[in-house]
C-alpha cells in the first residue's frame, strides 16, 4: 500500500478530493493498486468500472468521465485501439475538460494510440503518462512524470 501511494501521488499528481478513474479489474495488480489502495489512501475519489469499453455503447468511458468531471484517466492501450476504430465522434460529444492526466497501464502504447489519446481525448491539454513494470512490483517502476 505504501508503494501505492507513493506512486499514485507522484506519477498522477493526485491531490484529496480529485476524482481518478481506472479501467481496470479491481483483481489486477492495476485495479488493486490505482483503484483502492493509492487513490484512497491519498483521500481521492475513485470511479471503478466493470465491463468493456465499448458496452453499453461506445462512449461510455467519455459519458462517465463527463458525469464525474474524472481528473485522472487510466486505462489501456487494448482499450484505446479497440475505440480508436470507432472514430472521433464517440469521444468528441462529451465534456473531458475535467481531465488533466491521461495514463496507460499494460502494454507500453505505440505512436498512433498516444497520438489519438492525447490529440482526441486529451485535446492537446492533457499530460500522457505510460507505466512500467507494476505487475511484478505492485507499483509503477518507471513512469514519465506530470
């Protein structure tokens, strides 16, 4: 928990009351870490998800990051190809002015996923962080920091 908090604090700048938003299984070395112990150990409030991306429809993830003005946004570059391929239009109808961090966890992302993350999600604004080595440490090893 303590490496959790270390580096939920450092890598996403979580502050008390922010509201972060993980996608990820809260079973996952990336759920359990970024969704329980690091953001509410720092007094943050978190939104947990549970299902796909694209399920009810493909802007769910944008419709909760709206409704919960999320400042904090971490989700996968699995997730973000398979909403890459649906278009612009699903992210672009929802207010995401309330994120200042966008991060990736998994996979490291690849050009064309970071540039639509940053240029379609984030509209430029957003830092864009991608984490490593978690899995075997329970935390991020190493990070580009905010």
């Amino acid at each position: 928990m303590v490496w959790a908090t270390f580096t939920t604090r450092l890598s996403f700048d979580t502050h008390r009351n922010d509201i972060h938003y993980c996608t990820a299984d809260v079973g996952w070395i990336t759920g359990h870490s970024y969704i329980v112990y690091g953001p509410l150990s720092l007094g943050a409030n978190v939104v947990m998800f549970e299902g796909i991306p694209t399920y009810p429809h493909m802007g769910t993830f944008w419709e909760i990051i709206q409704k919960h003005k999320v400042r904090t946004f971490y989700t996968a570059p699995t997730a973000l190809r398979s909403l890459m391929k649906q278009g612009d239009s699903h992210v672009v109808k929802y207010d995401r002015s309330s994120v200042r961090i966008l991060g990736t966890v998994g996979e490291t992302i690849k050009a064309p996923e970071w540039k639509w993350y940053n240029t379609v999600v984030g509209e430029g604004k957003c830092h864009v962080l991608d984490t490593f080595w978690q899995t075997e440490t329970g935390g991020h090893m190493i990070v580009n920091m905010p």
